[in-house]
C-alpha cells in the first residue's frame, strides 16, 4: 500500500483551490460579461489574453524552472472548466498554447530552444498555436503535405496549414511538416519545427467565418520558401509523429474541460430558467418532463467530471492516459452537445434567440465533437486500447 501524508494532500489541496478561485474570479468578472458581445462580433478578445499572461495562465503546464506554474494536470483541467464556463472561446486559445506546444517543446526541446522559446512562453510573453492538420489531411495526419527540405544550412518549408488556433494572433507556431518519405509508414518521415510568425513567408489567411467559438481566431497558415536554422527543428527528425500523440493526450483533456465547462454554464442558466419561467401558474421546474431533463444533464456533467478527474489523477501517477483520455473527451464533448441542446430547449423559443444565452453554448459545444479528433477517432483509440490491453 501507498501511504500519503495528508498534510502535504492538504496544501496541495489549498494551493489548488487558491488557483481555481482566480481562474474563476476573472472569468466571472473579466470575461463573461462580455462574451456574447465578442461571439456576435467576432471578436479576438486580445487584451483579456494578455492579462491572463500577466496572471501565468499562459505558464499554468510549464514547470517552474522555465517560470512557468507547474501545476498539476487537475488543477489545470479545473482552472480550464473555470475560463470555459465563461467563454470558450478564450479556453481554446489557453489550452493549445498550454497543452501540445509548451508540452512537445519541454518534453523534446533542447536547453538553448528552452531559454528561447518556452521561457517567454510560460512568462505569457508569447502565444503559441499548434498547425498539424490540412485541407486533405485532418483526422489521417500521415496524408500532410506541408514538407520541409534540408538545403545543407538550414530547413526549407513549404505547405499550407488549415483551422489553426490562435493562427494570426500567435507569436510563435508549432508546425509539423514531412522531412523524409518512408514506404512502410505514412506517418514516418514526419517533424516539429519551432517558426517565428513573423519569419519571411509565413502568411496567415483571414479568420474563418465559424458556427461557435466566434471570438477565438481560427485560419489558414500559408508557409512558403520558409527558411529555419537547424536550431528551430525540435527533437529528433522523423519522430513528429510521436510527440504529437504523446501530446493530444493532453489536449484532449484540455478539450473535455472545455465541454464541461460549457456544459456546466447551460446547466446553470436552465435551472435558474426554469425556476423563473411560469406557465399554467407554476415554474416550469415543477413540471416532470423538465425536472427529468434537468437531472439527466446534471447527471452527465458530474459523470463527465469525474472522468476527466481520474484521468488526470492517472498522469499524475505516471500511467499511461491514452484511453482514459480518449474516453474523457468523448464523452464529455458529447455531454456538451447533449445537455446544451436540451438547455435550448428548456428555454424553449427564447433558446432560440441570440438575446439568450443558451443558443451560443449549443454552437460552441459542436465543435468539442470535432477537434483534438473526431468522436469516431476517440471510439477508435479506445476499442484498439481495449484490444491491445488483452493481448
């Protein structure tokens, strides 16, 4: 048996609730009120992102001796359900700046790319975004085309990226391109490479016009005759591949904490509805068909929680979080979609209207099916985790 001492679960209990407790704080104060207006809008919400720099949440995963946080992968998930049930919007932008490229560049980076990169990072002096996926190339990652030529002195690359995160707002980019071609395997030959945004020949596209997730900035990246020194490789050339999945593990529970966090906030907007919503002389809580739904939804938040929690508690104990992972995005994104919609229809015709809240939170939980992979991908990873646990 493993023996704890409570006094230190104690502190690190505080510490986490002293974390959570800002994360939520701000979001209440800084960016809920004002998350309608920059869904409707379209707008980059720049300044709050800054000021979260400020705080460390652009640190929250780094380890300390790179000034970041260092915090522990469940007080980060609980801090992202905090900014995500005020906007999710600002939520993804954090959690791809703090889940692949701070992970991929920590785990695989050199000292030298460290002080240059990570640092001013984890310090919320850069943002960073994460460009894998292509118009032909989204959940088959071997089909990318985007490549990177070695001329003798440095790394030529060429290709465009597609729905990149933080895309023309981010200062630095993590770019995965097709170094060397491998008959036995599509997914060999693939590497990560640090690009400055403003390195001559990066040109991000316009802003996708999108369902949800209005005020995060999503676009192509154009990368022509992009010319990097050998220093801007990270890690081993060819081992792309790996890294990134050792990585989407993180970012996939970054995107369950971003579903529940939705999820939670149209929980929390239904029941006060349906407490003040009168007809036939009654609330509508009173009535069983809503009360019923009110429980299912209440249901499947905790469910989802309680899942992204284990898995966390999981990598904290160093074990391999590749199933729960995937387990806790998928169900979780599907709790989003499931408890939003019935949020809508709680509130019936008003659920439908943009003067309401719900309708945005219906649009922004879509999305949590489709990106860091699709539900079809996670129910992929988790039957061929569940195969290869019984060989």
């Amino acid at each position: 048996m493993i023996m704890t001492n409570p006094a230190e679960e104690m502190v690190d209990e505080e510490r986490r609730r002293e974390f959570v407790e800002v994360a939520r704080d701000f979001a209440q104060r800084e960016i809920a009120p004002h998350a309608a207006e920059w869904d409707r809008e379209k707008t980059y919400p720049a300044d709050v992102v800054k000021q979260l720099g400020e705080l460390g949440f652009l640190g929250l995963l780094a380890s300390e001796e790179f000034d970041g946080l260092g915090l522990d992968p469940l007080t980060y998930l609980m801090i992202m359900e905090e900014i995500a049930a005020a906007d999710a919007s600002v939520s993804i932008a954090l959690s791809v700046h703090n889940s692949l490229p701070s992970y991929i560049l920590e785990s695989f980076g050199t000292p030298e790319q460290h002080e240059q990169w990570l640092r001013p990072m984890a310090r919320g002096e850069v943002l960073a975004a994460f460009c894998v996926s292509e118009a032909d190339s989204g959940s088959d990652v071997g089909s990318l085309r985007t490549r990177a030529e070695w001329n003798g002195s440095s790394w030529v690359l060429n290709g465009t990226k597609a729905w990149v995160t933080n895309g023309d707002v981010a200062d630095l980019l993590l770019v995965m391109a097709r170094t060397s071609d491998d008959a036995s395997s599509r997914t060999r030959g693939l590497s990560f490479f640090m690009v400055p945004a403003d390195t001559p020949g990066v040109e991000p596209g316009k802003a996708e016009d999108k369902m949800g997730l209005r005020a995060s900035r999503t676009t192509q990246l154009a990368l022509t005759n992009v010319e990097l020194g050998p220093q801007h490789l990270i890690g081993e050339e060819g081992k792309g591949f790996r890294y990134a999945m050792e990585g989407l593990d993180r970012g996939r529970m970054g995107v369950a904490a971003q579903a529940i966090g939705i999820a939670r906030q149209a929980l929390e907007h239904a029941v006060k509805y349906a407490g003040e919503r009168k007809q036939f002389e009654k609330p509508i809580k009173d009535f069983q068909g809503i009360g019923f739904m009110l429980a299912d939804m209440a249901t499947q938040v905790s469910a989802a929680r309680a899942l992204l929690h284990e898995a966390a508690r999981a990598e904290q104990r160093g074990e391999d979080i590749t199933m729960r992972a995937s387990m806790a995005k998928l169900f979780a994104s599907e709790t989003a979609v499931f408890v939003t919609q019935r949020a809508v229809q709680i509130f019936g015709g008003y659920g439908y209207m943009r003067d309401y809240p719900v309708e945005r939170l219906l649009r922004d939980a879509k999305v949590t099916e489709i990106y860091e992979g699709t539900s079809e991908v996670q129910r992929i990873v988790i039957a061929r985790e569940l195969y290869s646990s019984h060989d």
